[in-house]
C-alpha cells in the first residue's frame, strides 16, 4: 500500500509540474502576442548574447562542434564570434517560433521569401512523384510549419514528429498542426504510415541533422565520423521519391529565406541506402556552410556513444563516398595510458592492435613513463607518445597532456591506480574506462566489468584485451597475437639472446653459472650458435660475471643498449633464453620465441602466449609466491630446473638435435 501511495504522489507531482509548464508556456505566449515580431527578434538576440557566458556546459558544446567543423579554416577567435552569434540566433529564432503560432500564414509569408521551391511542383508535374523534403535545425524552422503553401505544391503535406514528454504541450502543437493541413505521423508508431502517405502523392518532412545512435551508419560529416540516419533514404528508395533538403536561412531582423535544394541522388546515380545517406550528408554539410551560425551548434552531432565508441558491433557499420580523399578524415582521438612495466606494456599490445583496427579514423596516443617511450613508438599502431617523469605531480603530468594541443575524446587505462586516474581526469577527457580497482570509481564513467565467474587465473594480456572488448573491439581477428616470424638465418648462424637479470629481484634469477653451463654446453656440440647477452643498465656486473664464465662466441650487450637498440637486436635473434622479465614479453611482442625459466611466478598469468614459446618450470609446494626474495632463502623453485633441461629446451626450440652426453 505504501508504495502505490508514493507511486501515485509521485504521478500527481510530475502530472502537476508539467501543467505548470504548460501554463507558463502560454503565459509566456500572451506577452509575446501583443509583441511585435520585430522587437521579440531583438529580445532573443539580448538573451542569446547573455546565455553564451552563462551557460558554460552548451558554450563549450557550441565551441566544440565548431571547432571540428571549421577548425582547420577559422581560428579560435573566429570560432568564438561564431558561437556568441549562434546563442544569439538561435534565441532570437526560438522566440520567433513561439509567436509565430500566434500570426496568420499570411503575415508569416511577408517575412518569408523563398528560392528553389519550385522543384517541389517540378517532382508533382513529373507523374506527381512523392516526395521527401529533407528537415534542418537551422534558423527559423518553425517556418516550415507554418507556411506549408509557400513550398507545398500539389502534394498533400504531412511530417513526422517525435512526441513532446508534456501532454498538454504536445496537444497543442498537434492542433496547431493539423489546422494547417498536415497528416501527422508519431514517429514512434514507425514508418508504414508515412510511406503508404508519400506512395499516394504526399510530401513528408524527415529531419536528418541528428545523432542516429546505434542505428546510424557512420559517415563523414564535416570530415568527421558520425552516425547518420538511414530511415530517409531507406524511405525515398522504398516510395521512389525525389529527396529535396530545406533549409531556413536568417535574412535580416526577424526575416528569413527558405530554400529548397537541388534534388539528392546517389553517386554515380547509385540507389542503395548508403551512396543515398552519403549524399545527404554532403548535402546537408553544404547547407549548413552557407550560413553557419543559423545550424543548431549545442547539439552533440558527433557524439561519443556508449559503451562502445569502436565500430565493429554496429550493423550498419562505416561509408565513405567513392572519391573520398582518407587524408582529409578528422582523427578520433585516443589516449591510453601505458602499465608502467616494461613486461605489462609488451602484455598490452595485442589490446592495442585490436583496439586500432576498431574504427578507420583512430589515432593512438600514449601516456607513460618516459623509459617506455621507444618500446610504444616501435608499434606501427601508437602515432604519438607522451612522457612522464617518475615524480611528477598529478597537476604537472594534466598539463603535459595538454600541452600537446591534442583534444582526446576517450582514454583507456591499463593501470589500475587512481592517481592514474586523476591525471587523465585533470585533464578534461571527457571519457575515462578502465576496472574498478583502487578509489577511483567516481572518476571513470566508462567500467570494464569483471567477468561474473570469474574461474583460475586469468593471463594480463586477456584482462587488457577485455579493455578492447568492452569498448567495441573485436578481439577474434586473426594477427593480434602475432607480430610476425623471427628472422631466418642465411648463413647458417643461430642468434640465441640471453636475458640472466630479472630487476624485479633474485627470486626471479636462476642461476648465472646455469645459464654459462647452457652456453657452454650446446656451444660445445653445435658450432652455428652465437649468444647475445641483454640486461637493464643496473645489471651491467651481472653481464660482466656472466660473460667470463662463457667459453662460447657471444657479445655482452647487458646495460649498453637504449631500449630501441635492444628492440632491433632482439629482431636479430632466433630465439631468447630468459627469465621471466620484460626483455621476455618484449620478445614475445616482437614475434621472437622463448625459452623462459619460471620459479617465483606464474606462467599462467605473465608467461609469454603462444606456441612458439616454452616454458621451463619445476613447481614445489610454496609457489607461485610472486616475492622478491625468497622467504626460506634456498630457492627450491629455480635450483630444481637443471642446465641440460634448458639445454634441450633450446635446441628443440632453434629446430637443432638433442644434447649428447659426452
């Protein structure tokens, strides 16, 4: 009982509020009855003028959709007049629409002139073809409602419309219509309704200036990527009308000129949905060009949908017209912030791969400590990268990213800390995903969702993958895992790497005289290997130790390369003898097997994926414990794994024969 009383107090308050509003409205009607049309032009002006600096959240919008339509042709200045003209227009426009229900058509008419609506009674004289006007938010466009004589020639007029949330608001404008003589179609009755209208000689109106969500196919608009409607063009092919766009166009204090377009028609003369719905857009975007600031700018045309901003899941999918020129294509904007680990970011490109193959207009920025830089710009996939020093502050690392001018429409977070979190958000991109981890929930809008049963361990590059996933990626395309072939020998020579160091700590080192055993023992009987000794810059009296104990060609490179010379040394070899460190997932990123030695971790969670590698591995009761030393200080989990195991490991790993025991 105590919920149907709230529910019913809850139906009368909205029921109440929205009669007030309609009350007001028609308040609001009556002062602008005894107004003249000119001077109600003039207030909007002053109140669009104030609202440009109130009202922040729509400037920026405004700002925002200008810059991506006019930003290589106009500078910031220009595009701040522009805007602070739109709020004017718009308000002065709107007004309009208010009074104008109020003036007969006639009076309305003195204030309109027209151009090219001629074309509508071309279309009747033509066997009195349907057709399909194409509807603008721009200017005046109540206009297009209240003078249905000025453009409607011979045809019976009719609209479609999106029903208003108040009742009695909606009622109005329906009675309003209808004494007009329009056949009146709720869109969301659906389109039966309105075709049948056309196929008996209608002329209906289509607004195609929208958002389309996830029913739109993604085209360019103003050289940008958004999803536009197909129901137009899916109607004029299905009723064979002939699609003429309108467009209301500001023609001095509270006049305007309505003009009809030349007819839209597939490229080529092609009639599929998607040469049509191209057309449209170009058509539109010309439209808009000849008088920008008329167009509805606080509108989000090109907007970031949710949860996936990649386009594979979409139905409709991406079009280009035929002779478009790919260079002029406006990029999408991505920056990801890189896991801090040399080993966890090599774990994260085939997330990186997927996520770039999502839609043909993204351009990847990384965000990352500075010693990563040369691993990221080694991927085809990242166009840029952004370093960060170590103990840089959170508002300093914000302000890098700005620094590069670059506006990101969405970051993805590999990291799960929320100070990682903060710096993107400082930042201002206005899309943030990542897990849920740490304190940082209420700064992500976009949450990766942990898999509901969730069984084992699961494997870092299939967590960052699930990233990829759940922004739109398809992650079953054949090459993520895969960065190629290692190199094949021409002159008989087998370059084997050898990475003895693990920076994470001893638990994670077998032993240097095991790996000098290894060497020495295949080098003994296969004369073809030569050995290259990696390591980080602290571990350079490691290599020296190592390298004395080696009676075998090699060259000790531990601590003497830059991260892009041991990237190219590293596509060089075979194969890479190593314990689990980030030199091996840098290896397995770049294509190259391995033969890793696994004691204190877990293969299953940070092993290198695929067949080509292998791993070396004798389990005892404590591990995995993923220390830095080990607690019992014997290291039962790497003095098990014998030379001659990892011996035999290598050679069948380079295709060689076993060891022999001499």
């Amino acid at each position: 009982m105590g919920r149907a009383n709230d529910s019913a107090s809850a139906s009368f308050s909205k029921r109440a509020g929205q009669w007030l509003t309609y009350a007001l409205f028609r308040c609001i009607e009556c002062v602008l009855w005894v107004l003249p049309i000119t001077t109600v032009w003039y207030v909007g002006r002053v109140l669009g003028g104030v609202t440009y600096f109130l009202a922040g959240k729509y400037r920026r919008l405004a700002l925002h959709n200008l810059h991506i339509a006019f930003g290589r042709e106009k500078s910031p200045a220009e595009l701040r007049r522009l805007a602070h003209e739109h709020f004017k227009s718009l308000f002065a426009n709107m007004l309009c629409g208010f009074k104008m229900p109020l003036m007969t058509e006639a009076e309305i008419c003195k204030r309109v002139r027209s151009d090219g609506t001629e074309r509508a009674q071309a279309a009747f004289d033509d066997g009195e073809r349907p057709l399909m006007n194409l509807v603008l938010h721009a200017s005046c466009w109540e206009i297009l409602t209240q003078v249905p004589a000025m453009f409607v020639r011979g045809h019976k007029a009719g609209a479609i419309y999106q029903p208003l949330r108040n009742p009695w608001l909606n009622a109005l404008v329906l009675r309003r219509r209808k004494k007009l003589g329009y056949a009146l179609f709720d869109r969301q009755d659906g389109f039966t309704g309105p075709m049948k209208f056309m196929r008996e000689g209608g002329q209906v109106g289509v607004l195609v200036d929208q958002h389309a969500g996830d029913h739109g196919i993604w085209c360019p608009f103003f050289d940008r990527l958004a999803s536009t409607t197909t129901i137009a063009a899916l109607m004029a092919i299905r009723t064979k009308a002939v699609v003429l766009p309108m467009m209301v166009y500001n023609d001095g204090p509270a006049r305007w000129r309505l003009h009809c377009a030349p007819a839209v028609v597939g490229a080529g003369g092609r009639t599929d949905a998607d040469s049509l719905t191209l057309a449209i857009n170009a058509a539109v975007e010309g439209l808009i060009r000849e008088q920008p600031e008329a167009w509805f700018w606080v509108h989000n045309r090109w907007k970031t949908p949710k949860p996936y901003f990649l386009l594979p899941n979409y139905r409709r999918g991406v079009a280009f017209p035929m002779d478009y020129d790919m260079t002029r294509l406006q990029p999408f904007e991505l920056l990801i912030r890189s896991p801090n680990w040399l080993g966890d970011a090599c774990m994260a490109f085939p997330m990186v791969r997927a996520i770039k193959r999502g839609r043909p207009d993204l351009k990847i920025t990384v965000l990352g400590p500075d010693k990563l830089e040369e691993l990221w710009l080694s991927m085809p996939e990242v166009s840029r990268y952004i370093g960060k020093p170590a103990k840089e502050g959170l508002f300093a690392v914000a302000k890098r990213i700005k620094a590069t001018g670059v506006k990101f429409d969405a970051a993805v977070l590999c990291t799960n800390s929320t100070r990682s979190t903060l710096e993107i958000w400082l930042a201002g991109i206005p899309r943030r995903v990542g897990y849920k981890g740490s304190l940082r929930s209420k700064l992500l809008n976009q949450i990766i969702k942990e898999p509901k049963n969730k069984t084992g361990i699961e494997h870092h590059a299939h967590r960052y993958m699930r990233i990829a996933q759940g922004i739109g990626a398809d992650i079953e395309q054949p090459g993520l895992w895969d960065a190629g072939t290692p190199p094949v020998s021409t002159d008989g020579t087998l370059r084997v790497g050898v990475c003895a160091g693990a920076e994470y700590g001893p638990a994670k080192r077998w032993p240097l005289e095991r790996f000098a055993a290894v060497v020495n023992q295949i080098s003994a009987q296969h004369a073809q290997f030569r050995w290259e000794l990696f390591g980080a810059p602290g571990e350079k009296e490691m290599g020296e130790k190592l390298s004395a104990m080696l009676q075998a060609p090699h060259e000790n490179l531990v601590g003497k390369t830059r991260l892009s010379e041991l990237i190219a040394r590293l596509r060089q070899c075979q194969l890479l003898l190593t314990n689990d460190t980030g030199t091996m997932h840098l290896a397995a990123a770049l294509g190259i097997p391995t033969v890793s030695i696994f004691g204190s971790t877990c293969p299953i969670a940070t092993g290198p994926l695929g067949e080509r590698h292998t791993v070396v591995q004798h389990k005892v009761p404590c591990s995995p414990c993923f220390e830095r030393e080990c607690p019992f200080g014997h290291y039962d989990c790497m003095t098990k794994v014998t030379p001659d195991e990892v011996a035999q490991a290598v050679l069948k790993a380079c295709g060689v024969g076993k060891m022999t025991n001499e």
